[in-house]
C-alpha cells in the first residue's frame, strides 16, 4: 500500500488528463495537493472538489509556468498554507503541429517555454525547501517522442528530450540531499490533447498497429507510474526515464 500522508504535492497543468488523475490518487494515498491550471475554472473546481472529497486539503492556482515569476509564487503559497513541499509533478505540457521549413518562431518559443522552461523553474524554485528538509520526489514528464524523435512535431520532442537530460543531470546533483528526480515517458494518452488524433478512426487504426498491448493508455495509467515514483517504493530509483507506452518504443 503507498502511502503519502503527511505529504504535500505540487503538480503542474492539474485540472485535466494527466495531472487530475495525478491528483486524485495522490489524494487517496493521502497527500495534500496544489496544482496549477491555465484557462478552465470549472474542471479545476472538479479536481478541488474531487480531492477534497477523498478528505485531503487542495488549493487551485492559475498560473501560467512559462513565465519565471510564477514558480516563486506557486512554492511561496504552498509553504504558506502547509509549511512543506514534498513531491512535484512537471506536468504541463503542450503538442503542437510543425512541419520544418514552415514551423514559426513564436510556435518553437512557447513549446520551449512551457514545456522546457516551466520544469526547470519550477525545479529552480522548488529545490531550495527540498535541500534545506533534505528530501523530495520529482517527476518529469517526458514522451517517446524524446527518444525516437517524431515527424512534424520536432519541438516538441526536442523539448522532451531536454527534460531527460535535465533529469539525468540533476539526479547527480541532487541525490546527496536525498532528492530523486526521475522522468515518465508515455506514449499515446487519451487526453484532451491528443483527443483529435484519436478520434480519427484511420489514424488511431495506424496508432493501435504499434502498441504491442493494443490500446491506447488512460491517464490513470500514466498516474499509477507516476505515484509509483512518488512514493517510498522507488526510494532507490533516481535519474530514469520510466517508459509507458504499451511496448510501442521498447528502450529502457
């Protein structure tokens, strides 16, 4: 049984696939939660009202990662309602389309901004309280695009693979102060982000054809790897890139 009571979580892009379900079982192992959300007050008011109905304490913060303020604010209210911060989900993400030769400027610089730049402020930020309490569980989320690359979505995977080693980098660095960091990669999820992809009955026809387990992964799937992570389980677990893709990339 996993347990985080007692804990705190922060988790990044929290009010939907990934990141609520994310929230969700964190809370049932009994961890407090603060997750950010960009646009949608109404599913960040669910995830609120699902987690507080497991019996755990949840604050919603709208914030936008990109920016370097903003994680400094996010660490500050956290310490400020529940005096710790335990574990931190780099979540928020985004998959854009971006054929090379046409791909605009502004499309390269606000994938790098939120995917890359928002898991290393908040990393930044975050790091100081982990350092002084000498302990903390990080997670990155990373994306088979990191390790075999994807067509007409370069940045996106560039930003990804970025994490990795950024991952890698900082588990040397930080593992004297007993803070693992570690990356999840999924594969296809069904998330409002790849929702259109998959809807498409020929193209999800092309997409089960290379998941050896033959469907697609639900975020819960993603958060059960995710809590695995987080918890005293994976205590001696640090630097990996933990792979959830149903077989479709087999790197390990």
């Amino acid at each position: 049984m996993i347990n985080l009571e007692e804990q705190v979580a922060i988790i990044t892009g929290g009010s939907r696939g990934i990141g609520a379900a994310s929230a969700l079982m964190f809370a049932k192992a009994g961890a407090d939660i603060v997750f950010t959300y960009l646009a949608n007050d109404f599913a960040a008011k669910q995830v609120v009202d699902g987690v507080s109905s497991l019996g755990r304490k949840c604050i919603a913060i709208k914030a936008n990662v990109a920016k370097p303020k903003t994680a400094a604010r996010i660490v500050e209210k956290t310490l400020q309602k529940f005096g710790q911060i335990d574990i931190l989900l780099n979540n928020a993400g985004i998959w854009t389309y971006g054929e090379i030769g046409k791909i605009s400027e502004e499309t390269w610089k606000e994938t790098m901004e939120v995917n890359l730049d928002g898991t290393f402020y908040m990393i930044n930020a975050v790091i100081p309280h982990m350092k002084k309490r000498r302990y903390g569980r990080i997670i990155n989320m990373s994306s088979t695009a990191a390790q075999r690359g994807e067509a007409f979505h370069s940045h996106y995977a560039a930003s990804k693979g970025a994490i990795i080693s950024l991952t890698k980098s900082l588990a040397s660095e930080l593992g004297g102060y007993n803070i693992n960091i570690n990356s999840v990669a999924p594969g296809w999820v069904d998330t409002d982000m790849s929702s259109e992809t998959l809807r498409n009955h020929k193209l999800i026809e092309e997409v089960l054809k290379g998941i050896p387990l033959g469907r697609v992964a639900t975020s819960e799937d993603i958060a059960g790897t995710v809590l695995f992570l987080a918890s005293d389980f994976a205590r001696h677990i640090t630097g990996e890139v933990l792979n959830v893709n149903g077989g479709s990339v087999l790197v390990g």
